[in-house]
C-alpha cells in the first residue's frame, strides 16, 4: 500500500531529524513511524519471519569450531569425559 505525503510530512521530513517521526491517526490515536525506505530495507528483516532450520547452521559451525582448535589431536584425550560414550 502506498499513500501520500501529507504537506506536513513533507515539511517534517525536509528538516533535520534527530529521533523517529511519529505519524498519528487522529481517530484511533494509534501511532505509527515515519522512516526512509532504506532504514526500512536495511531493517526489513527484523520484521519478517522466515523459517530457519538450525542444522542449515553446522557447517559454519564446525568451520568455526576447527578455527578454534576443537580438532586438535590433543583434545582426544577428554573424549573419555564425555558420559554419552560407551566404555
């Protein structure tokens, strides 16, 4: 949906702005915020909700897991430690 600019929007968005517009609907008094279209691109994706699937995650994971050192032959050692092995 696309509506247009109100004089007085226009006239607050030529200005310098500290802080976010408020946009007021005079009969609910419900408040909305006025921004650009690209601090609501780069925001966009804070707002949707896309499925994720954390195993799309373990790659990266074990990428940055072997960065660290966790494969490192000397951490064979606790592998014992670990209560979920069999003897």
């Amino acid at each position: 949906m696309t509506l247009e600019l109100s004089d007085k929007q226009r006239e607050a968005l030529g200005r310098p702005v500290v802080g976010p517009i408020y946009v007021v609907d005079p009969v609910t008094h419900a408040r909305y915020v006025l921004l650009p279209d690209a601090a609501y691109e780069r925001a966009r994706a804070l707002f949707e909700e896309v499925p994720f699937d954390v195993s799309e995650a373990y790659p990266l994971m074990d990428e940055v897991a072997r960065k660290e050192g966790w494969d490192a032959p000397e951490l064979d050692a606790y592998d014992h430690l670990d209560p979920r092995r069999a003897p």
